[in-house]
C-alpha cells in the first residue's frame, strides 16, 4: 500500500543524497557556511551544470587560474605551451589512460587522454596560487588557519581522522591539499611553526582514499 511507496521513494532519496554526496555523509552537513562565490574573472564557473552531468564543467578552486574540467587546449591558452608530457597507458584509479603534462615553471597535470581534461594538478612553485591567493613558500600554519576558516578538513575511507591540510571545496568533490614536507609528501604531521608550504595538489577526492 500507501506506506510501502513511501518506504521505496525514502530509500531512492537516501541513495541520492548519498550519490551525489560523493560518498561522504559529511557533505550534507546543514550547519555549512554557504560557501561564497569567487569574484574570478573568468565566468565559465557559474555556467549550469549540463543536463547529464551531476557538477559543473569546472572546479571552483582553481591552481594559477586552471582549474579541474580544463580541456588540454583551454589549459595552453592560459600557461602557454612551455611543457614536456608523457603518456601512461595504466591510468590506475582514473580510469583511462592519462597524460602528465609538466610545466618548466613548477607544476604538473594529469589530462585524461579520452576525456581531454584536467583530472588533477599539482603545484610546487609559488608561480600557481589558489583562488584565495595562497601559494608554494607560505607560511603552513597561516594557509591552514584560512582554509579551515572556509571549508572542512577531509576524512578519508580508512580512517576517521581529519586529514592535516586537505580541504574539501564546498560540496563538488573537490579536494586541495597542502603539503609542507620537503619532499611534496601529502601527509603534514609535522608542521612546525616556521613550517612554509611546498606543495599544493587540487584533485577530485573519489580519486583518493
């Protein structure tokens, strides 16, 4: 009857909510700060997100104005093509074979050879900031104490503690971490109070645990 509809229409929205929360619970938290619109300059982010695609075309957080979505094309138009690449046939967990793409000024892609676009980023030189303007050479504890101002630290599947300097980006799934270890190590134990930042990697965070 009337009560067994209900049931299966509550079980569809839960799966939903759990869909589109990119598999984590915490996405959905009421008490979030609406995040706030970036004054860019570029307007293709507040475009709607097409028909069969459940996020927009582009990340909100961007690394020296790229941002994930970028095709390789859109990325050359705004760094220039000063850059070596390889091709791995093995995309691992991306799922299709990828080109890393590593920029002369201090930053590498991962575009994916099917989709043309930018899967992850990561940046090792002061020349690519965040949207926030923060970038490689920072003060560590400073960057923190912005991000987590802003957004939440992100949890991993293993593990129910906060990751130290991974940030997830309002709720697209969008991951910045920091890393302030001389070797880019995306694991901040210990940052100290002079620690400066040596690395920043904007992913989506289905691609890490």
């Amino acid at each position: 009857g009337n009560n067994m509809k209900r049931l299966v229409i509550f079980l569809m929205l839960i799966i939903m909510v759990m869909i589109l929360g990119c598999q984590s619970p915490l996405l959905n938290d009421p008490s979030d700060p609406p995040t706030q619109e970036q004054g860019q300059e570029d307007p293709d982010v507040s475009q709607a997100p097409d028909e069969n695609q459940s996020s927009p075309k582009f990340s909100v957080e961007s690394l020296g104005r790229v941002r994930l979505g970028m095709s390789a094309e859109e990325v050359e138009s705004i760094l220039g093509n000063d850059y070596t690449q390889e091709i791995h046939d093995e995309g691992g967990y991306f799922g299709e074979s990828i080109i890393v793409r590593t920029y002369a000024d201090g930053c590498d892609l991962i575009i994916g050879s099917n989709s043309d676009r930018v899967l992850q980023m990561e940046a090792y030189s002061e020349s690519y900031p965040t949207s926030m303007g923060f970038r490689v050479g920072d003060p560590s504890m400073q960057v923190m104490d912005a991000y987590r101002g802003k957004y939440r630290e992100f949890v991993g599947r293993h593990s129910s503690e906060k990751l130290l300097g991974w940030f997830m980006i309002g709720d697209t799934c969008e991951l910045l971490i920091f890393s302030s270890q001389e070797n880019r190590e995306r694991f901040n134990e210990n940052i100290a109070a002079d620690s400066k930042v040596t690395g920043i990697t904007l992913g989506y965070s289905y691609y890490f645990d």
